[in-house]
C-alpha cells in the first residue's frame, strides 16, 4: 500500500511525499531482492523433498549439506565488501553475487547424484549471497539522503519479503503442473534469477565514487577503519545484537512444545513471523526516521525480550502464540533495515561497504555463537531457564547498546 | 527509459516463456491406470514408481499396475497400508484399508523418510526427516512416531519414550521402527550423543532398551530372529548387513553397492531394498539374507517395496 505512493525521482520530502524521497534507485534494487528472493525461496521450499524423496539422499548426507554455512560466507562478504570500495563499483559486485546464485540453480541440476556436487552448489550459492548483501545495502545509503534511509530500508525489506513469500507459492504452482518433476522448479527458479540480474543491470544506478582519489582503496585504509570509533561503536552494536539472538528455530519449537501446535502447522509459525516483518518494516523504518532510529532500534530489542519471557510466561494459547509471533516479526522489522540505517551515514563513502560487510559479518557470526550457547543452557537448565537467560542477555545487551550508539548521529537533520 | 522498461518487459517475455515452456513440457500425463480395483490382499510387490510418485503393485509375472495414489514413501501388511504424502512444509500420514479407501491421516511436519506396518497390520510407524532451520546448529533431525489402528493409541514422537527408565537427551533421535510378532514390542535405531544404536522399544511401557551400536534403519525377519540393517562403512557408505538377535553375529550381504534404505523381507530367506540410479527415481533389488549369492533386480524405476501376501 506505500508503494503505491511512491514516485521515483523525487528528492523533496514534502508532507504529502514522504515516501518519494525513497527513490527509483531503492525500487530497482527491491524489485532485484523481490525476484531474487522468489527464486532462491522456490529451491528452499523444495530442496528438502528433492534430495531425500527424489534423489533417495539420506538425512545424514543432507545434514551434512545443510551445514555448509558461516566460516566461508563470512570471509567472502569481507572480501567482496573490500573489492567493491577498492574499485568503486558496487553494482558490478553484486551483480557478480546475484549471478553466482543464478547458475547455482542450473547446477543443481547438473549436479545430479552427487552429494559433494549438491554440496558445492548450494555453497555457490550462498557465497553469491554473501557476495551481494553489502554492497547492495550500501548502494541503498548512497541513494537516498541520510533523513530518508529507514524508509529507503524499510521499503527495500519490504520488497525483499514479499519475494520471500511468494517463493514457495511459486514453487508450489511449477510441481502442481509439473508433477514430480523438481527440474522444472530449478529451471522456473533459473529464469526468475536471471530477471532480477536483468533488472540489476537495466534499473540499478551505481554510485561510483566522485573522482579518481575514490579509486583503489589500498587495504591499509580498510584496516583503518578498524580504528574509526563510529565503526567500533556500530561493530559493538552488531556483535550485541546477534549474541542477544537465539536462533529463530528454539522460538519456534519452544512455542510448538508449550502450546502444542499440532505439527501440521509448525511450519506456520515462520509465516506468522515473516507477515509481521513484511507489515511493520517499511512503518517502522519511516517510525525512525522521524523518532531517530536508536530508539526504534532498542524498542526492537525490548520486544524480543519480550518474546523470550512470553514463551514461558502466564499468558497461554493462541495469544501468547499471535503475541510472541507479532512481537518476534517487530523485533526484526525494527533492526535489521534500521542498523543498516544507522550504519551507512556514519561510515566514509569510499569504505562504506567494508564497513557494512564488517558490520553484517560480527553480528552473523555472534548469532551463530548464541545459538549453540543457548542450544548448551537448553541441554544444562531446560528450556524455562533457558529462555529467561535469553530475556537477561537482551536486557544486558539492550543496556550496552544505548550509550554504545548514542554516541552516532542518530536523529535526522530534519524530519519528513 | 523507455528503451529499458522495454528491454525488462522483452526479458520477463522471454524468461517467462521458458519457464512456463520448460514446466509444461515436463508436465506428465496422468499416469494410465492400468487395472482398477488394485488391493492390500492379493499377493504381489507394492510398489511406488519412481516415475509418477504413485504407489503400484507388481504381480509375480513383473506386470504392475498403476494406481492415481501419490505417495512419498509406502509401506502395507495384512491389508493395512501406509501412505506418506509429500508435501512443501508439511506431510501427512495416510492410513489405508485393503482396497486403498482412506482410513485416517495425521499430519506429519517434514520430509518423509520411512514408514513401516506390524505384520498383523495392527501398528503403523513412520519417520520423518525434520529440516527445522537451524534449532540443532545445522544438523538433520528425524521425528519417528507409532499408531495402534486397534486402539487408537498414537505415540507422534519416540523421543519422547524413557531410555531404560531414563529420558533421554534433548538431542536423541530415533528413526527406522519395525515391529515384533507380539504388536508391542519394537527395534528402531536411537541417536543420541553422537552414538547411534540398536534399541528394543516396549510401546506400552513407553521405553527403549538399547543393544548394539552402529546398526541403522532395523527391518526384523517374518521369523523374528533376525534383523536386516544398513552398517555405516569409514568411507561414509552403507554395507547391508543381518544381525542374528541370538548371539548378535553380523553377516553381510551380497549387495556391495551402498544401500541406504530400511530393507524389506520378502520372506525368511531373502530382503528387498531401493536403490537410486541416475537421474531421480530408483529401482528395487533384492538379494539372499544369509551373505550368499547376488543383487537381483526386482522392479526399474520403484522404491518403497513391501511383500503382499
């Protein structure tokens, strides 16, 4: 519904215009991360059933495949965040991490039997992701002015949700004509990634650097921004917020067990999350905008603790199940675009994708370490106490980043 | 600008076009049914063919018959049937009477993986494989649960059964039920820390006993004396392999390509399994179960088998 009141090319930000500012450029790469997004869901919702019933691959393999992930992904979003300020072409760098992903979907077709091919292939895949997110996330803060980024990011995941949910719908519409045919979904997927990578290079305007000093970004000053207290302080945010996050697998289980939501609609309750994160994202990133965006930022971790002590709270059924689902998809509609926001006016222009990558790279990573922490304390206390550890550890980490951003320039210059 | 919309619009035409092409021409007609009236009680091999999804039964002269039934992994005893029915985020359970009529379903929450019915008929098991995010770090998780069609009894997850009186460890899997003649007790295969094994299940006691490590997807012998497993080899493949329950002796197969499937026993004497070949889809074999002779190829393009008798 705010899309519709977009117009692309306008900087003026007008009352009657206050999501014009967002710009055609923030629209391209949405529609990229929307049709991207509808591909790579449409392999998601079928790889599962394409290895263990089509290609009688076991469980163990597969397991082994699924844990192909963080090390590597980590390094190559550095990486490619390093290279697109070194030669200040961000769009090519992404375009290189979205048309790593489309032939990742041929080649799970080439791939046949082979569980190390399959296995190559969807870390082809995921390195192309891991290529992508920074330098499209900076292009996003270079395309729109400062006052207007938690719109620019909330309209652009937004747009990526969407695509998200659609996938599996995709999905599902190619295996009802196609029958059992699961090479007709990567295919399907195959040419839907190729649109986005087209709507990449026809729509995305790169925002190469004004003269030729923003070339070649020797690693040194990459380094250096290392030493950037801004940089430290958004680090330190990052790394906090990941730790305060358990995986979002335990809210899932820990509701299906205390509730006992019959199996067949668990795998609804990741639809409840991601409705509430694709309703709330662009207000919230509007919200923050106009109320500066550490706030919404701490409001977001004040609702995931909330989460956390609803799952073994007194509220019972189906409330605390609409309750912790709003709240958990509020969490996320209130941080992921809204750091991003907070991130890009405060890292230098020539190393803003080093940074963000840095940035996305710290708070990944301590994700991944909160969620076996949290998977240990399950094991030692049970899942009660293990939750109410988790509410604290936001609270903790809630009370660090305050005064940790408070620091940034966080409020607009002007309001819309 | 104009010239982009309209390269983007050419793209999504062109891109389009193959896609819907590629999916159309994949399209396969409804599979003709060859023989109406198929049934749970005339002898046979029930079968899914592999390229329809559908369940099948083949006669002893090699000749299937085709049903409109799709189903993810089948399994049927004594006239009971057991359908698993894929699924995009959730499967279902489908209990069958003789003539393939739906007698119940329960909705499972993942991938299909084994099915299994007592040989009175009587008890139903399943496995599914859950791919649940990232809750166990990556790792794959299964969920096993029992149904008795007498009482109604449903067990939806074994995890759940003690461990020598015990519970067991929030990380415990178990995967691979097959029953005894007695329709209570049962062998399936227990992970947990890192350690699979054989257990003997007691469903009304709502407990599991383990025996022997390293013994994967059980199937007991019509006889109840033996049980036929997929053995985990150092190179990550698996040896088919009949432990004798006396004196818990292995003997392995004859069938030295990797199987990773729980067997089915045709009789006392010889198992069936599924093997893939290239492509998706698979065929049955079967081979002697006391390490003799070799593979024999029972039915192309099928897996899921289980003796009608």
């Amino acid at each position: 519904m705010y899309l519709s009141t977009i117009r692309p090319h306008r900087t003026d930000a007008g009352p009657g215009r206050r999501w014009s500012v967002v710009g055609g450029n923030v629209l391209a790469l949405g529609a990229v991360s929307l049709t991207t997004d509808v591909s790579a869901e449409m392999v998601s919702a079928v790889l599962p059933l394409y290895l263990v019933v089509g290609l009688h691959l076991s469980p163990v393999a597969y397991g082994l495949l699924d844990g192909l992930n963080g090390g590597a992904t980590v390094l190559l979003r550095l990486a490619g965040g390093y290279a697109a300020d070194r030669i200040g072409r961000r769009k090519a760098v992404a375009g290189l991490g979205y048309g790593l992903s489309a032939a990742a979907r041929l080649g799970l077709l080439a791939a046949g039997h082979s569980a190390a091919a399959i296995g190559l292939v969807i870390g082809v895949d995921r390195a192309g992701k891991g290529l992508r997110t920074a330098p499209r996330d900076a292009l996003i803060t270079l395309s729109v002015p400062p006052h207007a980024l938690g719109r620019a990011f909330g309209v652009h995941r937004t747009m990526d949700a969407v695509g998200a949910f659609a996938g599996p719908l995709v999905a599902l519409a190619v295996l009802a004509v196609a029958g059992q045919a699961y090479d007709a979904v990567f295919v399907a997927s195959f040419c839907v990634a190729c649109l986005g990578l087209v709507l990449l290079l026809l729509f995305v305007r790169d925002h190469r650097g004004a003269g030729p000093s923003a070339r070649a970004v020797p690693l040194r000053a990459a380094a250096g921004l290392l030493r950037l207290p801004a940089l430290r302080r958004l680090f330190a945010a990052a790394v906090l917020l990941g730790l305060a996050t358990v995986g979002d697998g335990f809210v899932y289980l820990l509701l299906q067990r205390r509730e006992a939501v019959a199996v067949g609609w668990f795998p609804l309750l990741a639809v409840g999350t991601a409705l509430a994160y694709l309703l709330l994202a662009a207000p919230l990133g509007a919200l923050a905008d106009r109320y500066g965006r550490l706030p919404v930022l701490l409001g977001g971790q004040a609702a995931l603790g909330a989460v956390y002590l609803l799952l073994h709270g007194p509220l019972r059924g189906w409330p605390v199940i609409v309750l912790v689902l709003a709240l958990h998809g509020l969490f996320y509609a209130a941080t992921d675009g809204v750091l991003m926001a907070l991130a890009g006016p405060v890292l230098p222009e020539r190393l803003r994708t080093t940074g963000i990558a840095l940035v996305q790279s710290g708070q990944a990573l301590a994700y991944l370490a909160s969620s076996v922490l949290f998977g240990l304390a399950w094991q030692a206390w049970g899942p009660a106490t293990a939750t109410r550890l988790a509410a604290l550890g936001v609270l903790l980490a809630l009370t660090a980043t305050a005064p940790l951003l408070a620091g940034l320039h966080t409020r607009p210059g002007r309001a819309g | 600008m104009n010239r982009r919309i309209l390269a983007a619009l050419l793209s999504a035409v062109l891109l389009g076009s193959v896609a819907v092409g590629y999916t159309v021409l994949r399209a396969r007609p409804a599979p003709a049914v060859d023989r109406a009236g198929i049934t749970l009680d005339a002898p046979g091999l029930l079968l899914r063919d592999t390229r329809t999804g559908r369940l099948a039964v083949q006669d002893s002269g090699g000749e299937r018959a085709g049903s409109a039934l799709g189903c993810a992994r089948l399994y049927a005893a004594a006239g009971t049937g057991v359908c698993l029915r894929e699924g995009l985020a959730s499967a279902q359970l489908v209990l069958l009477g003789s003539d393939l009529t739906e007698r119940r379903s329960i909705p499972l929450n993942g991938v299909p993986s084994r099915a299994r019915v007592s040989g009175s008929g009587r008890m139903v098991s399943w496995t599914v494989f859950v791919t649940g995010d990232s809750y166990n770090g990556g790792r794959f998780s299964t969920r096993s649960g029992i149904l008795d069609t007498r009482t109604g009894t449903l067990a939806g997850n074994l995890e759940n059964f003690t461990v020598d009186g015990r519970p067991p460890d929030p990380d415990a899997n178990v995967w691979g039920v097959t029953f005894a003649v007695d329709d209570n007790r049962f062998y399936a295969t227990l992970s947990t820390g890192g350690h699979r094994s054989l257990v003997r299940g007691d469903f009304a006691a709502r407990d599991l006993h383990p025996l022997k490590d390293n013994v994967e997807c059980p199937s007991l012998s019509p006889d109840g004396t033996r049980i036929a497993y997929k053995k985990a080899l150092p190179n990550g493949g698996w040896r088919l392999t009949v432990l004798n329950l006396a004196d818990l002796a292995e003997t392995p197969l004859a069938e030295t390509r990797s199987v990773d499937d729980q067997a089915a026993w045709l009789d006392d004497r010889t198992v069936a399994y599924g093997l893939p070949h290239s492509g998706t889809g698979a065929d049955v074999w079967a081979v002697p179960a006391d390490g003799t002779g070799t593979p024999r190829l029972l039915a192309a393009d099928a897996d899921s088998p289980a003796p009608l008798h």
